[in-house]
C-alpha cells in the first residue's frame, strides 16, 4: 500500500484557541518564545501574539 497525501481545506477550526498558524517565511525567520517573535539575527523582539491579534514592538522605531 502506497502513502498518498491528500489536499485538505482547513478552516481553522482544527487549531486549538492559543494556535496560530504563520507561512513558512516568518516561521524561518524568526524565533517564537511565548508567542514572542524574536529576530534570529539580532535577538530583538519584533512583535508577539496577543489573543487574535499581532502586536509590533516599536521600541526599535524612531519617531
């Protein structure tokens, strides 16, 4: 019997309610501690996940 992957259309319903789900590039480009994504290359939190939504640090940012 060969494996076979099929194509299936998530709806989200199948995360649990503190899941995310983010595309592969943020994913590889930062570190996530405690819903805190940080910058792999300079350690610096760049933003986190609070409830529902994404919260960018501006600690970084000059006005």
């Amino acid at each position: 019997m060969e494996n076979s992957i099929e194509p299936v259309n998530l709806t989200g319903q199948e995360l649990n309610q503190d899941e995310i789900i983010f595309p592969l590039q943020i994913a590889e480009r930062y570190n996530v501690i405690d819903g805190k994504f940080y910058d792999k290359t300079t350690n610096a939190l760049a933003f986190e996940v609070v409830g529902n939504k994404i919260v960018q640090n501006n600690d970084n940012q000059s006005s």
